[in-house]
C-alpha cells in the first residue's frame, strides 16, 4: 500500500504534488510552501484540498478493488 501511494503522489498534479510534498514530507506550514512557492497561502490550501481529495479518491478505488478481488478468491 505504502508503495502505491507513492505512485499516486508521483500522479498528482505538479502544484499539487510539490505542496502536498512539502507539507507532509518537509513539515512546511502553508505560509512557508507559500514562500517558497510564490504563491499565495490560498493557493496552497486549494492545492492541498486537490492533493488529499485525488488522493483518497485513488486509495478508496484500490481499496474497493482489493475487497472486491479477496472476496471472488
């Protein structure tokens, strides 16, 4: 599991994945990735609800599949 959501944040959108990135893996606040990205602290949030929203999205969908998948074995 731990591998596919590496694959999935590989799939994020680039915005979306250096923030997701920074905040989760740099321990950045949004004002930091903000700074560091030129964006605005809105943008950060709005990258970051994307990020966690195709995220859950993906891990639901292989969740659903493995369920499905043990239950016809």
């Amino acid at each position: 599991m731990e591998l596919q959501l590496a694959d999935y944040i590989e799939q994020l959108p680039e915005q979306a994945r250096k923030v997701f990135l920074l905040r989760r893996q740099g321990n950045l606040t949004n004002r930091e990735v903000a700074d560091q990205l030129g964006i605005s602290v809105k943008m950060v949030e709005a990258h970051m609800t994307k990020a966690m929203r195709l995220l859950r999205e993906h891990l639901s969908y292989t969740l659903v599949i493995s369920a499905t998948a043990n239950l016809l074995i």
